[in-house]
C-alpha cells in the first residue's frame, strides 16, 4: 500500500524535474528575448550592458561623451544610455545585390534593425517622438513614428515599459514585423533562422555576441577578404570570468568560430589568422621595451587558432586589469586635442 502511494509522488517528482530540466536547456539554447524580437537579418549583435556595468563596479565599459546635443536629449527624454541602456540587438541587413544577396532589399549600403531594453520614462519619451517625427501610424495598438533621418526613413515604436525596437529598413513591414512578435507569447523556439542556427556556439552567459554571415567579395567588406576567401558564417562572444562578488571582471574569455563550406576552406581560414597572429606577437616583440606590460603580454600569449572540420577557431583571454584600462574615462585616457575613444549614440533630432 505504502508503495502505491509513493509511486505517484516519485512519478510526479521525475516529471518536474525533467521539465525544469527541458526548461533550462531550452534557455540555454535560446537568444535573449530582444533578439527573438528582431527580423530575419544577414548578421546579429547583442550587448547585455548590465553584465558590463556590475563587471565594471557600476561604470559602462565604454564612456559616452555628453555634448551639448546629448545633454538635451537626456532632458527631454529622461534616458541616459550610459545609466539606463540594459541591453541592445541589432539586425544587419546586406543590400540585396550583395554577392549571396541580402535582406536589405534594394538598398546601396546595410541596413539596421534594433531593439532596446532599460529604463524608460514612457511620458518623456512619447512627447519627445511626438515633436520628432513627420508621421505616425498606429499599428497593432503600438505607435510607429517615422523620422528622416540621413534620407531614410527611420521607424520607431515603445513596445512596452521597458523596450524599444527601431529600424530603417526602407520596408515598413520589418517593424511592424518586431511589434507582431512582441505581442506573442515569448518562445525559446523563435528568432531569426540564422540566429537560431548558430546561437548555441555562443559561449554560455555571454553578454557581447556576434552571429554573422560573411561576404568576402562585397565592395564594403574588403577587410573581410584578408582572412575569407569565400564566404562563411561567423560566431563571436566573450563570457566574463569572475574574480570574487561582487561581479568583478578577472578576464574576458573571447571566442570566434568561423563556419566554412569544407574542410579545406576552414584550413585556409585557419592558415591566415595563424599569419596575422605571428605578425601581431612580432610587432609585440620589436617594441617591447623593458617596462611592457605583462597583461598585455599575457593577452598575446592567449592568442590561439585551430581549426575542427570545418570550421576554424580562434581563441584570447583579455585579463581584467587590461579590460578595466580601456573602460578608463576620456579625461584619464585622452590628452588635450585626442578625440575620446567613445563617442555619443547617435541621437535623432
């Protein structure tokens, strides 16, 4: 009797524990939300800028210059990207009549899709599009506001208390697309094919990514046709390593997987990133004066490629110490006359 009583608790226990199991490898696999968000694109890029501000004791890595500009703008719309940018993802979108085509349909040069995560203060920011945009058409219940910008068409909507999604995709339905999908139930199944393809190479928990389709042979990618000959796929992410809690950053472990269509292709790939980082440890060396510094030095020491199949791997660990002087302030880094190394997000007026 006893037995016929505990084998529906132990049958109901196993159950839960494999669905949180399924649960958690689901997630594991999945993108961030807003970039399941985005549209069906030739390349991604995600940063988690909360992961960035607790690695970095509160600070963004990357300073933003406030100018006059920036500063009325966090005025009137009461957002701050350096205190209230959470997280960013960005859909590129290759003009169609690139080598492989593209989905930025007839336009000469990429474009952008995006959606933003922080804190919003919803008033300030309505008003402000409100006195922005030369048109707004109500969509789906959401507001889409269009602003020329450059001679495009740049297209904006709050999805809700804390995202934005923007693109200027000269097609309308892209972002109409994005406010769709917001409006459904958030699945780890969804997101653009590419991304789902290739997400699972991300390092786990990584909060900067690039998943990427190269073409080595459009005129704008030159640089890419000094390590691709043809074309391939390309997986970049960096996953933090903790020194102690709170979060401070011991080093940046970074990865970049290169997906070629043979064996043969990968080896080629893998041949010339090894060149480049000879040449790279050379230069290293012929400057190397006594007092050069043994982070950077380690940082170069990391430098490793190998190729498995087809695909080639590169692989570096930028200590922490390396990491946090980069994410110095432009006063600390920059003498009179120096640009800042960051400059401002651009902000439409």
């Amino acid at each position: 009797m006893r037995i016929r009583r505990a084998f529906p608790i132990a049958l109901a226990l196993v159950i839960v524990a494999a669905a949180v199991t399924l649960a958690v490898q689901l997630r594991k696999h999945a993108p961030p939300e807003a970039a399941r968000l985005l549209p069906g694109a030739d390349a991604f890029v995600y940063g988690n800028f909360v992961w960035a501000r607790k690695a970095n004791g509160g600070k963004l890595l990357l300073p933003v210059a406030h100018d006059p500009e920036y500063e009325r703008f966090i005025q009137e719309t009461g957002f701050d990207f350096e205190r209230d940018l959470n997280a960013a993802a960005f859909a590129i979108h290759y003009p169609q009549n690139w080598p492989g085509g593209g989905t930025g349909g007839a336009a000469a040069e990429p474009r952008f899709s995006e959606v933003f995560t922080g804190k919003l203060d919803a008033s300030k920011c309505l008003a402000y599009l409100k006195r922005t945009a030369q048109s707004v058409e109500n969509y789906n219940s959401i507001d889409i506001f269009t602003i020329p910008l450059y001679g495009r068409s740049f297209r904006i909507a709050i999805l809700g208390v804390d995202t934005v999604a923007a693109s200027n995709h000269d097609d309308p339905a892209v972002i109409r697309g994005i406010v769709d999908r917001s409006r459904r139930l958030a699945s780890p199944f969804g997101g653009p094919a590419l991304l789902r393809k290739y997400y699972k190479r991300v390092q786990l928990a990584s909060p900067f990514w690039m998943v990427a389709r190269v073409e080595p042979l459009a005129r704008q990618s030159a640089a890419w046709a000094t390590i691709f000959a043809k074309p391939a796929d390309l997986v970049v992410s960096a996953s933090y390593s903790p020194l102690h809690l709170p979060l401070r950053v011991d080093a940046l472990h970074l990865r970049a997987e290169a997906w070629a269509g043979s064996d043969a292709d990968a080896r080629q790939i893998a041949d010339k990133a090894s060149v480049f980082l000879a040449m790279f440890r050379s230069a290293e060396v012929s400057v190397g004066a006594p007092g050069t510094d043994a982070d950077v030095k380690a940082l170069f020491d990391s430098l490793q490629v190998r190729q498995e199949g087809n695909h080639a791997i590169l692989s570096a660990i930028l200590p922490g110490p390396v990491l946090r002087k980069l994410s110095e302030s432009p006063e600390q880094t920059s003498s009179p006359g120096v640009p800042a190394a960051a400059e401002r997000p651009h902000v439409p007026r």
